[in-house]
C-alpha cells in the first residue's frame, strides 16, 4: 500500500516538474526574438520616468500590447519590442486606452495638461490627476511616454486592424476596386443602403441625417483621402462603433462590400467644399430624388414578382 503511494506521488511530482519546465524553463531556453526598431534602449531620464509609470500604477488601467484583432489602437507590437524592457508592464485591463504607439501622437504640453487634469483634454476621462508630481517628475513621465511606439514611425493612425488588413488582402483579388466598373457597381450599392443617412453624393445629408444626433460622416471631407483601401473594407464591414451605421459584413457579401469600397474611394475631395454640420431641411437630398433611384430596381421586382432586395442582386 504504501508503494502505491509512493507511485502516485512520484507521477504528481513528474506531472508537476513538466509543467514547470513547458511554462517556464523550456520559452526561457528557446525563445530568443531580436530587437526590432521600435526596441528602445532608454536613457536615465526616461528610465526614471518608466520607474514613475510603475510606481503611480499606470499599468492597471493601461496596456502596452496591441493585439492582432485590436481596433483602433495602431500596428500590432512584436515580441522585439520588448527586448530591453525589465520588468514588463503590459497592463491587464484597458480601463483606459493602450498606450502602444502614444510615443509623438501628441505634445509634451499636451502630455502635461492632460496629467494636470484628464478632462481639460479628454472629456468624461475617469483617469485621476497627477498635479501632485513635480515639474521633474512630469517630465521624466513625459519623456518615457514619448518613446512608446515612436520607433514604429507610423505613418497615420487612420488604418486597419491587422485582422481586417490580412483579410482584405486575402479578398481583394476577387473585385479591381480601381476600375469604373466596380465603382459604378458600388454606387448602386451605395444608393440602396447608404444614401438615406449619407446623401447620394456622399456628403452626409441625407433625409434620415436629420434624426440623428451623431451626423454621417461627410465622405467628400479631404480626411478621407488618407483612407486605405483596407480601412474602406473595415468600416464598411464592422461599421462605426458609437454611430448608427451598421455592420455591413452582416447583410452584404465581400464582392459587394468590394464594390462598395470601389465607389467610396470616389468620393474625397481635396478641398472642403460644403458644410459639415447639417443645420436645416433646406441642406438635405430631396427625398424624391433619392426615391427616383429605386425606380429600376422597383421595376425590375414588379417585372420579376422579387422583392426590391433580390431585384437588386
């Protein structure tokens, strides 16, 4: 009896030591990523600073990794990011934003106020202020703040998550979102589903637009020109969190989403031509002009005995 014991210990103890060795020793020994360029190697200011951030706890609301399906947080980090980082501060909850690419998005002033009192910069913010720290203080904060993700050198905080860029590279082959064919495609798409809120030029007057309090975007704005084709496909697909635009992956196919990227991409100007801001009736498309583009589609149902949606596809 007691050598059964003694067994049974052993495969606990074995089970054990395997665990410790898969979970710790075992990554420790083989995995060996190399420094990338936003690895950074920090200089005693900023080093001191980093000392603050642990110190004053801002990893508990703040993260320092984006992942792969993350929205609106900038490129995904690598495992090289982190080479000369010791010990880690990755946060666990994003009570607040990640803080990944934070590094030259704003000012030093900006930085300053912002700690002095959150919602003097960033209204209905829940972070606490920090006036309490000294002027040195807040400037080593700053100076450690402005090297994260700074050496990424990103080129606009306006794309993709890396999930949606992947897919849209994966999709794109089936629609040439570049050709006047598609585009016209789109514009058809665009009228049928967009152009109630967005206008049918795209201008965000719409008759719905009048209803609503967060206006549709004005796609004529010189904004949108920074727009990647993959980031056309993101909005379209999971649309504007906050807004009452849709998620369109849920009704539309790829090939039509693709069509639909293809006549948006139409739609920046270069200059600001018309007013932001709907203010009045007389600024919204006329309803029965909007009306008119359904007449084919009608049409076709009544010819078909379809409904408008299946007439269309």
């Amino acid at each position: 009896m007691r050598i059964n014991y003694f067994v049974a210990g052993g495969f606990v103890v074995l089970i054990f030591l395997v665990i410790i060795f898969v979970t710790t020793v075992l990554p420790a020994s083989t995995f060996k990523p190399t420094a990338t360029p936003a690895a950074h190697k920090y200089t005693p200011m900023e080093l001191a600073g980093r000392n603050i951030y642990r110190r004053e706890g801002c990893f508990y609301c703040h993260t320092q990794f984006v992942r792969y399906q993350d929205r609106e947080s900038g490129e995904m980090v690598l495992a090289g990011d982190y080479m000369y980082e010791t010990p880690h501060v990755l946060g666990t909850e994003r009570t607040g934003p990640d803080l990944s690419n934070i590094g030259g998005k704003y000012a030093d002033g900006w930085h300053r106020a912002h700690h002095d009192n959150p919602r003097k910069v960033k209204p209905g913010s829940i972070m606490p202020s920090y006036s309490y720290l000294t002027e040195k203080e807040k400037e080593q904060l700053i100076a450690y703040l402005q090297t994260l993700g700074a050496g990424r050198k990103m080129t606009s905080w306006v794309v993709p998550p890396q999930e949606l860029q992947d897919e849209y590279e994966h999709v794109k082959a089936f629609v040439n979102v570049n050709s006047s064919a598609a585009a016209n495609s789109g514009k058809g798409i665009f009228m049928q589903n967009c152009a109630q809120c967005h206008g049918m030029t795209g201008e965000g007057n719409g008759p719905v637009s009048a209803t609503m309090i967060k206006k549709p975007a004005n796609f004529t704005r010189p904004f949108y020109t920074q727009y990647s084709d993959a980031m056309w496909y993101y909005r379209v697909k999971e649309g504007v969190p906050g807004t009452r635009m849709p998620r369109w992956g849920k009704t539309l196919g790829r090939e039509q989403m693709l069509y639909l990227v293809a006549f948006l991409k139409t739609l920046p100007k270069d200059t600001q031509t018309v007013q932001e801001e709907i203010t009045s009736l007389k600024q919204l498309d006329n309803p029965v002009d909007l009306d008119d583009n359904y007449k084919y589609v009608d049409q076709a149902a009544e010819r078909y005995g379809a409904s408008r949606n299946e007439a269309f596809k």
